[in-house]
C-alpha cells in the first residue's frame, strides 16, 4: 500500500486551490523557499499544520495522526520531493497567464532543481516593463548581482555559442536571454538548453510573439504564433508559457482563430447546450470564457414571470468583438463566427431552456444604422460616463422626476415613482432604463421631438397602460418587455424598426398598428403578447421583414393577414399561437423565404383551420409541412391540407 506523505498531500491541494504557489505562501506568511521545504518533508509542527489545514480547508491534522497510528507514514528523499515540485509548472499543454501571474510562475522556476530553462513568449507592447519587472524578481529571490542580463541578436548566434563555456563560469546564479525578433528560434532553443546543462544556472529565455492571423492564398486561415509552433517540439526541453497583457491580446487572438475553426468558446457553449451535456457544463464553460476573455459580456437584458409559471432571466452573452479590420478580412474570404448567445434561464434553477446563438456579422447588421434592416442613421440611447454621473448626483441630492442631459436633448432618467410623466418638447432621445420597473407609472406622453427609445426603456413598467409617442422612428431591445398593463399605444407612421422583445410579455396590449413604412419586426418582438388580431400592410415600394418568434406564444391570436410586402426571416414567427385559426397571405411567393423558416413558422398552431393564399393556376403553392428541418423536435401536422385559395 502507498504511504502516506504529507508534503506532497499539500502540494496537490494547493494545486487545486491556488493560482500558484507564490499565492499560497503569501497566505501562509512564508517566503517561497521556506513553502517549498514544506512540500518536501514527511512531517510538519502542529502549529504550522493546523495554519496550512485551515487554508486549504482540509484537515491534514487528524490526518496524519491517522496515519501516524496505523504505521503508514512514508519517509521520501530530498530528489523524489524536488521532481514532484516540478509538476507545478505548466507542462500538460501552453498556458498562458496574466501579469501578476507570469511573476508567480517565474518566482516558483527559481526555486525549482536546475534542471531545464525556462522560455516566456510575451507581447511587444510590454516588452520592456516585463524584462525589467522579471529581473527585480530575480535579484530579489537570488541576491543582487547573482543575475545576469544578455541580449541575443540573431547575427550573433554563432558567437554567442561559442561564449557558453565562458559564462557557465561565471559567478551569477541565473542568465536571462532577451532574443531578438528573427524568422525562428531553434539555434536560440540549443543555446538555451546547452547553457542549462553545462552550468548550475537558471536560464530564462523571453521571446517576443508578434501572434496574428493572416489568410492564405487558398482563402485558409491560419495561426502565427512562436509560442503555439514550437510548444509542441520544446515542451520535452524546457518550461514553457505565455505571458500575457492586461487585455489578453494572446488570448483573445487565439480565440478569435478557434472561432474561425468553429471550435470558440461559443461553438462548445452552444454544443453543450444543445446536445448532452449538463446545465453545469455549460455555466462552468460560461465562467472559463468569462475569466479568460477581457472582451467577455454578459448583459441581462430582463426577467419576469414566464406564462405564469416560473421567473426567468433573458440574457445576452458575447465572447469575442472583432475589430473592424478583422471582420473585412473574415467577411472578404466567406467566413462566420459565432460570437454571441442570448438564453432564457429560470433563476431558481439555472437551467437553460431557450437560447439562440447569433453570428457577429448577424449582430452587427443587426445594431448598425447603415445596413439594410436599419436604413436610418439611429442616435445613441445609452448613458455616458457623463450621463451616470449626472444621475447620481441628483439620486444623493434626493430629487424626484425627469433628469435630463446637459444640453436638455435626453431624458437620462425618471426618479420617484410617478403616476405621469409628460416629456420636455425638444428631447430627442429616451435614454436606456429611464422609466425602467416604475410601479405607480400609467402614463406617458412623450413630444414630437422624441424619435428613439432606449433598450429597456419602460421595461417591467407594471401598471403603464398609455403610451404616446407621435413621431418616434426606433424602438430598442426590450424596451416596453413585461408591461403587463400596456393597452393604448399608437406606432407612428415614422416608425422604421421594432427591435428584439420590445413588446415581449405585454400581455394586455390586444391590438396594434403596424406602419406602413415599417422594415423590421425582429425576433420575439410581440412575443407572448395579448394580440388578438394583425393585420400587416406595408406601401409598396417597402419591405418588412419579420425574424424568428416574432409573434410566437400570442395566445388570444385568433386572425392574421399579411400583405405582399411582408417576408418571414426566419423560423417559428407565429409558433405556439394556439388559438389561431386563419392567416393570409397576399402573396406568399415573395411573402416567404423559402425553405426552413415557412416550414416551422406555425409549429404549435393547433387550432389552425385556413392558410388562406391566392390562388394558382397551375395549384403550386407553398410548402407549410416540416420535412428534413429537424423535424423531430416538431409535431408533424399535414399544414399543407389547411390551405385555402382564394380569387
């Protein structure tokens, strides 16, 4: 049977539970070395093991009188402690880590048995901040002056070599080679590695890894990395690792080519939602991608009682930005990434159960005022640095009512718990969460002035049952979502765009207008809403586009009709309706797209009785029947029986 070491116990603790040992010393008000003795010996006095018990919350106290008492303690030699100690650097794969990390790492090589060099890759940006910072490390832990500091130019390579012998003499306990940028490293990986075994000296060799990602001939993306090129050759000669920027420029250009690849964070967040894995899964990959990526976001766009049942968040997570120049070069050679997920998740729970992955180029059409959906230039409806600053002061002098911007043209904020609000004339824009979760609220009248309304800008607004808004042109994500009592609202003719769940849940609101002018319903917009009845006629010349779920889960939907100039985008826009019984179409040729989003659009209808259409000459019409769409999630209704021609 093994015996039991209590040295090596510790360290596989603290493996598990610290970043490094450095860490777990700071904690424990040992220096390093003395940390490190620890893991080395088979017996510790009660009063550091009950400190060392009390950190790792493991009680390696009665532990050891245990085994003390059944004989089965092990006595192990100082080698057999110092190869174990060398399984704290990273060897299994190429880590990369943060600043304050690199340091950690770099202190625990220093304690380590000479045995390898140490190569760091790092980014140009902080090249010199990072040379500096390692050599204090090191005459701190080694002495001053034990430490000495060579730049390698490439042309002197030869010269270089041929020096070895000289300084494995020399007085200094650890050599750091700054190498110069050249096409490779090889000979610089020789050098190092014959340094190491003919002195007793640390040998730390920093590279600089200008990582980028450049498109090929052929159209094929690559990785150029040093770092990711050679690991695989040199992780038998040396301990290797990535030192990385505050803004984790490695990582997030290594996630950037992994997404290109389809193996991103958001490709494995969306297989294992999608597929068998657990809901613990998923979040731990969430919370993987939060702490390695700084461009990570995870936005709750808004919660509230689901069909009655269950409260629920709605989020919107994002892994990667792409830079505007990146984007022209992956949408120059075809490619698509998947960057963004939005989800339902009950919150008593946390299991997911609705989600949507997006490209980023869907997201940016969707959010950019100069792409087709959105032809009009759309002003900003979210606060500033300025804007909240302005909001919390007013919030500490205790003021109720309207804030608005500085130069009068936003209202930022509604403070109090008002009945009515009238909006200023001459405010343009209704600022992201101004009249948000208001419970007294029944009224609003906003002025002509007022043409855009912010993401969750009436959001769980209970009681507002009125609204007007005679010239508004964009409304937000989200913006009117759980106002349960909302009845009396009027879309203007100037009205371009109704952005995802902006009527979502407002479950009183039994009838709407829909402009004439309008371009895009999005996804979820009037989603469990109280319709009865639609009617969409949009003026020739214009297109209005309507995008998955749209009008899904409307329960009192009884009648819809939709005119010539209507496209369904995308799948599921009328799911669930059901108690619908007739819907239109003028002419549903160019009213449809073809394929997927027909074939799923009235999944749930199950009170459907006509599919009105014009009628053909030659009886071609439409195909409303799931066939090969994944169709097994689906109920399989014959839909194509219920169509009806109409003269």
């Amino acid at each position: 049977m093994e015996k039991y070491h209590i040295g090596q116990e510790i360290l596989k603790e603290v493996k598990a539970k610290y970043p490094s040992v450095a860490a777990f010393a700071r904690d424990l008000c040992k220096s390093s070395s003395a940390t490190y003795e620890i893991f080395g010996k088979t017996s510790l006095d009660t009063d550091l093991l009950l400190k060392v018990s009390k950190l790792l919350g493991r009680d390696f106290f009665r532990e050891f009188s245990d085994k003390c008492l059944n004989g089965e303690v092990t006595v192990i030699d100082k080698q057999t402690a110092e190869n174990c100690i060398t399984h704290l650097l990273p060897e299994d794969k190429l880590h990369i880590f943060s600043p304050h990390d690199t340091l950690d790492v770099v202190e625990e090589y220093f304690f380590l048995p000479r045995k390898k060099p140490l190569v760091v890759f790092y980014n140009s940006a902080r090249s010199r901040r990072l040379n500096k910072r390692l050599y204090d490390l090191a005459e701190e832990i080694l002495g001053e002056g034990m430490v000495r500091k060579m730049t390698v130019q490439p042309e002197e390579l030869l010269h270089f070599e041929l020096g070895i012998p000289s300084l494995a003499k020399l007085p200094h306990k650890a050599i750091m080679l700054v190498c110069r940028q050249t096409r490779d490293y090889d000979t610089h990986m020789l050098i190092a590695e014959r340094l190491a075994a003919e002195s007793d000296k640390h040998v730390i060799m920093l590279i600089h890894d200008p990582i980028y990602i450049p498109t090929m001939p052929n159209g094929t993306i690559v990785l150029k990395s040093f770092a990711v090129s050679t690991f695989n050759s040199w992780n038998e000669r040396a301990h290797i690792f990535i030192s990385d920027d505050r803004d984790k420029t490695f990582t997030y250009r290594i996630e950037l080519y992994r997404a290109t690849q389809g193996k991103g964070y958001m490709d494995r967040i969306q297989s294992s939602i999608s597929g068998k894995c657990t809901w613990e899964e998923t979040i731990r990959l969430m919370e993987e991608a939060k702490q390695n990526l700084s461009t990570y976001e995870d936005t709750l766009l808004g919660e509230g009682d689901y069909m009655g049942e269950c409260h629920v968040q709605y989020h919107q997570v994002s892994t990667i930005q792409p830079s505007p120049s990146e984007m022209e070069k992956l949408d120059k050679e075809g490619h698509q990434i998947l960057t963004h997920l939005r989800y339902r998740m009950i919150k008593e729970t946390g299991k997911i159960f609705e989600f949507e992955t997006m490209t980023f180029k869907q997201v940016r059409k969707m959010l950019d005022p100069t792409t087709e959906d959105n032809p009009i230039h759309k002003p900003t409806t979210q606060l500033m640095k300025e804007d909240k600053a302005i909001i919390k002061e007013a919030k500490d002098k205790k003021v109720s009512g309207e804030i608005y911007s500085e130069d009068g043209l936003r209202l930022l904020k509604v403070l109090g718990n008002p009945e009515y609000v009238e909006v200023k004339d001459g405010v343009k824009e209704i600022c992201q969460e101004a009249f948000q979760g208001l419970d007294n609220l029944k009224e609003v009248v906003l002025p002509t002035s007022v043409t855009s309304l912010g993401v969750r800008a009436f959001a769980s607004c209970h009681h507002l049952v009125k609204v007007t808004m005679p010239s508004v042109e964009f409304i937000d994500p989200v913006c009117f979502s759980l106002c349960e009592s909302l009845k009396e609202i009027t879309l203007p003719d100037t009205l371009c765009k109704i952005m995802k769940g902006a009527f979502a849940g407002c479950k009183a609101l039994e009838q709407i207008n829909i402009p004439s002018h309008l371009a895009v319903i999005d996804q979820s917009a009037f989603r469990n809403s109280g319709l009865k009845s639609l009617d969409i006629e949009i003026s020739d010349g214009y297109k209005c586009k309507i995008y998955d779920l749209a009008f899904a889960y409307c329960k009192h939907l009884e009648t819809v009709r939709l005119n010539k100039n209507v496209s369904i985008m995308q799948r599921m826009a009328f799911a669930a309706c059901t108690t619908l019984k007739t819907i239109e179409f003028e002419k549903p040729s160019m009213t449809c797209s073809a394929g997927e989003p027909v074939a799923t659009m009235l999944v749930g209808c199950t009170a459907l009785e006509k599919i009105l259409v014009p009628k053909s000459k030659y009886n071609h019409y439409p195909d409303f029947n799931i066939q090969g769409y994944e169709s097994a999630q689906f109920e399989t209704r014959d839909f194509n029986s219920l169509i009806t021609p109409k003269e």
